[in-house]
C-alpha cells in the first residue's frame, strides 16, 4: 500500500484537472439566435444569453447557431453559416452599455431643452421659446393657466417707474422745442422727429407684426384656416387708418370753404380778418387755405396716437403677467420702449401750433397713463388670466396686427414720405448736414428699437 499510495496521488490530482478544464472550457457553438430590433441575441453553453454583434448577416438572413467559437485574447468570436466571424458580447456588460449610452442620451437631451428654453420670451402672458424644448404632449398642457411665482409689491412699484419714463419721454420734446434757442432747438426738432419716425416704423414691423403672428401661430390656437391672417389684419389696419384720415380732411377742407365763403357774403370790407380761430383749431397756418397735398397735422398725430394707444395697453398687460424670471429683463426692455416712443410721439404733438396747455398737454397725457392703465388690468387678471385661451390670443393678436397697420400708415405716409420726397417736406430740399442729421437719426431709431424686438 505504501508503494500505490503516490499512484493514487496522482490520478486524483489528474481527475481533479480534467473536470476543471471541462468547467472552464471555452464555449464552442452559441444557440437560439433571435432578434431585438436591430440587434442579435443568442444562448451559450451555459445558459446565458449573449449579443453578436455581426460585421455580416448571412445570405440566409439571422443563422440559428453560430459555431467555431474561439478566442482572440480576451473576447469570443463565433462563425455564422456563411464563414464570417462575429464578436461574442455578455448580456450584462452589453446592457450596462446601454444604459450608459441612453443615460447619456437622455442627459444630453436635458440639456438640449435646457438650452432651448433660455431663449424664451413673454408676450402677453404666453411664454415663447425658440427650438422644439417641448413634446406635443406637453405643449398642449401649456394651454391652460400656467402657475408662477408673481411678485406684487415689485410689479406694484415698477407701475410707477413706467409712468414717469413714459411722461419724461412724451413731455421733453413738447417743452424743450418752447426754449428760447432758435438755432438749437431747429436742430433737436429734426433729431427727434426722424428719430421718432424709425421708432414708429420699427415698432410696427418688429414689435408688433411680430407678436400678431406669434398670437396667430401659437399651438393653442390650432390650425388657421387662412394662414395670411396676421397680413390681412394688418392690412385692414392700414386702410383704416387711411380712411379716418381721408374722410378727416374732407370734411375740414368743405368746412373751411364754407366758412369763407360765409365770411366774404357776411363781410365784404377789405380789412376784414379771416376766421383765425376756426383754422388755428383744425391744425392749419393762420388764414391759409386748406392744401390736399399736405394733410392735416393733428389728424395725422391723432391716428398715430391710436395706434399707439392700442399697442400700449397691450404692452402693461404683457409685462405685469410675465413670469418672475422675466420680470425684470421685460421691465428694461419696456421702459426703453416706452421712452423712446414717448419721443416719437412727443415730437410730433410739440410741431402742432397753438399753446402746450390743454390740447398737447392731454394727448401727452394719455400716452404716459395707458401703459400703467393696462399694467394695473393685468395686477387685476394676474391668477386668472390665461394668455393660451383661443380668445384671448385672437383678441390680442386682432389688437396687435391694427396697431401695426395704422402705424405703418402713419410712419411711412405721414411721417417718412411727407417729410423726405412729398412736396414742401422739411427735409426733401434741405441742405447737407440737414439731411445727414436727419437720415442717421432715421436709422438709429429703426435700430434701436429693432434691437429691443429681440427680448419684447
């Protein structure tokens, strides 16, 4: 016994290496192929399910098997019916794969919507963004009266420093063009005038016709049966504004014949005064006749007037109801806006003949009171107002594409072309440095205000 016993060592030791070769032994075939999608999945020699990733499908579409299974260092490839090798992946470390590359996707995309949501902007109420941030399911959602954070006291108070901007702008030409420096004063009158006019113009095309068409292709609205709406409004706006102008001037023009004529039956002396007063209070020059090439000055300012007003309104609703995130970059941007079309405005009333105190006084005075007027409606609708309800965006987009086309009207007619190629315009045979001023005041009005159109 004692001579077997190194005998009996050595075929135990030689067992026991047989059946741990067998156990680790490398796969040979891989089975029951299928498909998830694109990819392909199989079972091995112990049960486990594995992925192949195939450079090659066979002619015969998915094998059933894969066999000649070997190693290439650490990795397994098998061969399908055709000959060609595939790479042999465990589920485990596959989905693991996965899973970091759809948490990658999914991080990505959070930041891809992150990104387009920044670019956002309120107009009245409802919250614009640039990019596809938002699923259709989600945007649907957004149709119904959106919760936020609204600081009162804040808006309250801000009420105020839109009202002062707004009458500092609207007043300052009116009072510095009564200042005793004729020269000085020539040169800001046309500043501001041709100022004023590319602020009129900008304010129509940027501001307005802008937000018109985002009223009228906001998702909550639906689908437009006719998609030239916002246009056709706008044009409506326009001809409007012609028409009130038009008839305006008709009805002065048969009231001044009549009056003279009343006047050369009722006194033939040859000294006889005209009628100063009745001319002075339609907006003419003392005793002169009414001439259909140049309208009315104070109509032309009044329709220019309504055409803000109506904007204006609008403007205090939208800042008051946009959210707190918005607040403050909104409030810049309007009070801008409202001082430099306070300018625009302001420079007109003050050309308009007579004294300051009423009639200029109380136009001004409109135009420095409606923004806190709409300001004040919208703290009144702040939790109930819903800037996604169909109504609301056809009311305001209605309001919005008019204000446009009558200040189009009012900026290219009776502000632009009167002054620059109309017969006996201020600036249409005025000298070099005239016109320069003039023309570069012109653009930067319709800059600047073209600028804000970026955040309002």
């Amino acid at each position: 016994m004692y001579y077997l016993r190194p005998l009996l060592i050595s075929l135990s030791a030689a067992t026991a290496l047989a059946v741990t070769s067998t156990s680790t032994a490398e796969i040979t075939s891989i089975t029951g192929c299928h498909t998830h999608r694109t990819d392909i999945y199989c079972i091995d020699g112990n049960g486990l399910e594995v992925s192949v990733s195939a450079t090659a499908t066979p002619t015969s579409g998915v094998p059933a098997k894969y066999t000649g299974c070997h190693s290439h260092g650490s990795e397994t490839y098998c061969m399908d019916t055709d000959g060609n090798e595939a790479l042999i992946v465990e589920e485990e470390a596959d989905h693991t794969d996965t899973e970091h590359e759809e948490s990658e996707h999914s991080h990505s995309h959070e930041e891809s919507e992150g990104e387009a949501k920044t670019n956002c902007h309120f107009h009245a109420g409802v919250e614009h963004c640039v990019g596809e941030g938002e699923s259709e399911e989600s945007s649907h959602e957004s149709c119904g009266i959106q919760t936020r954070g609204y600081n009162v006291p804040l808006r309250i108070g801000t009420l105020f420093v839109v009202l002062v901007t707004g009458a500092i702008g609207v007043f300052a030409p009116i009072v510095l063009l009564k200042l005793p420096f004729a020269a000085v004063n020539a040169v800001f009158s046309t500043v501001i005038k041709q100022f004023g006019t590319g602020i009129i113009l900008a304010t129509a095309f940027v501001h307005l016709y802008t937000h018109a068409n985002l009223m009228f292709t906001n998702e909550c609205m639906g689908e437009l049966d006719y998609e030239a709406t916002t246009s056709a409004i706008v044009m409506a706006g326009i001809f409007l504004a012609f028409l009130f102008e038009y008839i305006g001037h008709r009805v002065i023009a048969a009231r001044e014949s009549k009056e003279c004529t009343k006047e050369t039956h009722e006194t033939p002396h040859k000294d006889a005064p005209p009628p100063q007063a009745t001319l002075a209070h339609l907006g003419h020059s003392h005793g002169a006749p009414h001439d259909p090439t140049k309208p009315d000055t104070k109509f032309s300012v009044l329709v220019m007037e309504a055409g803000v007003i109506f904007h204006s309104i609008l403007i205090g609703l939208t800042l008051v109801v946009a959210g707190d995130s918005f607040y403050k970059t909104l409030l810049v941007v309007i009070v801008f806006h409202q001082f430099f079309e306070g300018l625009a405005l302001g420079a007109r009333i003050a050309t308009l003949p007579g004294a300051i105190l009423p009639s200029k006084a109380i136009m001004a005075g409109i135009f420095a009171l409606i923004t806190p007027i709409g300001m004040a409606i919208g703290l009144g609708v702040l939790h109930t107002f819903n800037g996604n309800e169909k109504s609301t965006l056809v009311a305001l987009g209605t309001l919005d594409a008019l204000s446009a086309g009558i200040l189009v009207w009012v900026g290219v007619v009776d502000m632009w072309a009167r002054d620059w190629v109309i017969e006996g315009g201020e600036m249409l045979n005025a000298n070099l440095t005239k016109v320069l001023t003039g023309g570069l005041s012109l653009v930067t009005g319709l800059v600047l205000m073209g600028l804000l159109g970026k955040w309002a």
